[in-house]
C-alpha cells in the first residue's frame, strides 16, 4: 500500500501496488519489486523497494526512483519531484502468502526430502 501526493491539485491517494504489477498515479508508473514488514512481536516497520518513472506523452520514460522506502522513515529514502510525493503505507498479504504454502512442502523443505 502506497499513497501519493500531486502537490498541484492537493489530491492524497491511496495506491495498491501489488508486486510485480505496473500502476498509475497522475504522470507517474510504480512498480512495487517486494515488500518486507516485521513480524509483530518487532519493532513495526514496512519496506518496499520500488521503480517510479515519469511518462509523457510522445517522450520516452524517464526513471524518478529505484530503491527502498520505509513507511517509518518516508523523508530517508524519498523520491524528488516537483509535482509528486509517493511513499509507503504498509505491506499487505505477507501474512496470507506465508500460509498459503501446503504443510506438506514446508517439511520437505526443511528437511531436504520429498514426500
């Protein structure tokens, strides 16, 4: 989860990135790569590490941000730009994609055997 700011219009929106997928906010494509959230028993923190690039109209896309931002610390690791803010809300899913895996290849894993 993402939110983005267009500083000309004052428009704040919540922006789901799902990993892997490319999506819009004004001029601006972000592609979320992964994201990391701590267990709860830590400190609470997510991070994304993220591609933001810039697409006008008849120009080739111009890369704005690649690297990590942490929802803690969004002015750590910010994206420049005159027009846009975006930055890191939470990580969403982790827990579901952790239980998704069948018991089953979690003991062969760990084990080193196949069933």
């Amino acid at each position: 989860m993402l939110q983005g700011l267009d500083k000309v219009t004052a428009r704040v929106l919540t922006i789901e990135a799902p990993i892997g997928e490319v999506v819009t906010f004004g001029a601006l494509e972000i592609i979320a790569r992964t994201c990391d959230k701590r267990p709860p028993e830590e400190t609470p923190e997510s991070a994304a590490f993220l591609d933001i690039w810039e697409v006008r109209q008849g120009e080739p896309a111009t890369s704005l941000f690649r690297g990590w931002m942490f929802a803690s610390s969004p002015a750590l690791s910010a994206m420049e730009h005159p027009v846009y803010d975006v930055w890191v809300l939470d990580c969403r899913n982790s827990a579901s994609n952790a239980s998704s895996t069948p018991p089953d290849a979690d003991a062969s894993s760990s084990t080193g055997k196949t069933p």
